[in-house]
C-alpha cells in the first residue's frame, strides 16, 4: 500500500502546506521529502510511504494517522538541496529514456501506425 505524500496532514492541529518536494512514488522502500508549515514554523518532513509487507501506512505514523517527521533546522537546507540534485537526476534519466525510445525506429513507426488507426476510431 503507497499513502501519497501530498494527503499526509497529521496531526491536523499542526500541519499545514503540504508541499512534496520530491516521491519516489509507489514502489518499493518509497519516500518522500516535503516543505510544510508545522506548528506555525516552515519546515521539511520527511516520511516512508507505505508498504505492501511491514508499514501498510507508512512512518511515522501520529496516532495510527501517516505523519511527517520534521527535520532539525540545522540539516533541513542540506535536505532540500540533495533532494533538488535528485530530482535533476530524475529528470535526465527520464529524458534519457525518452531519447532512447525516439531513437528506437521500428517503436517510433510501430506508435505512429497505431495513433493513425486512433483516429479513423474518432469519426
């Protein structure tokens, strides 16, 4: 079970602004990294996201509720900045990924046939 980032708002009496910096998504060992407002201070959370196996709603968990652990201030810049390099990565692996597919003539020609036969299906 994955628990999306952005719906994680325990306690509610504290946290506010949620924004996800970076989610690994719904995969295995997923985690993910947030900017939020908690008890009325700008802060980074961070928080496993769930599991088919161990933690089915992840950790921390505030009363059986998915919660964020809030980082010390002192190494919270260090956090965002490595979480900014990852998501860079992240983006050149997927451009990468979509060159390659580019560069891949016979699937290019073969998504090409199959979109032309889409719109005959329109009329």
């Amino acid at each position: 079970m994955y628990i999306d980032p952005q719906t994680v708002t325990s306690p509610k009496n504290k946290v506010r602004d949620v924004e996800v910096l970076f989610d690994r998504g719904p995969v295995e060992s997923s985690w993910s990294v947030a900017r939020l407002t908690y008890d009325g201070n700008n802060s980074i959370g961070i928080r496993w996201n769930g599991d088919d196996k161990e933690s089915k709603k992840g950790v921390p968990l505030a009363h059986s509720h998915p919660a964020w652990f809030i980082l010390p201030q002192e190494i919270a810049n260090i956090i965002e900045e490595k979480v900014e390099y990852l998501k860079g990565a992240r983006e050149a692996e997927l451009l990468n990924g979509y060159r390659a597919m580019a560069a891949d003539q016979e699937q290019e020609a073969e998504a090409e046939e199959w979109t032309e036969g889409l719109i005959g299906d329109a009329y």
